[in-house]
C-alpha cells in the first residue's frame, strides 16, 4: 500500500489565556486555563526535531504577575520573550486550569 506523509505548515493564533466552561455541568462557573508549554515540530514530516517552548508565571520586582518563556531543545535552554513563544507553530499545546478563574 502506498503511503502519504502530510506535514501541515499552517500558522494559527492560540491564546496564552482560555476561559472555559463545562459543557457537561449544568453550571455557569468558567475556569480559566493558561498556556504552560507548546510544542513544536521542525523539519519534514518523515522526519525532523521536537523542541518545547514552555511558559511560566513569575513576578517582576514591582508585584507585577507576568509571564515569562524558555525554550528547550535536547540539551539547550534558554530564556526567551512569551511573544516567542506566540509565535511559534505548535504540533501540541499544553494547558493548565489556574486557580484565578472561577
């Protein structure tokens, strides 16, 4: 049988917070969840790379919540802006619920 490889090289906008409800409640309680790590394919789609670009919560010196990027390859870390990692083109986006959102 033949076999066809599709890699899709399609930019979409996803955003750093998701405000969600449970469909399967019968509940107005929303939960807001924040982008923590997005990972990303580089190469051919028979082959290639996965890095992450991960994201995390931390505080400036003046109380200021923010958030703040790395991205990490095999051995390689290093800090990055959170526009960054918005601008990458993930294969697999990780969420996770904050207590914030309620």
């Amino acid at each position: 049988p033949l076999r066809v490889l599709l890699s899709l090289d399609v930019f979409y906008v996803f955003p750093v917070a998701l405000p969600l409800s449970n469909p399967s409640r019968r509940s107005s309680q929303r939960y807001l969840y924040t982008l923590r790590a997005a990972v990303v394919h580089i190469g051919h789609s028979s082959s290639g790379h996965y890095v992450t670009y991960r994201c995390r919560p931390s505080t400036t010196e003046s109380g200021r919540q923010q958030q703040e990027g790395f991205y990490t390859s095999d051995h390689h870390v290093k800090r990055i802006s959170l526009s960054a990692v918005l601008a990458s083109n993930p294969y697999l986006l990780f969420y996770e619920r904050t207590p914030s959102g309620g």
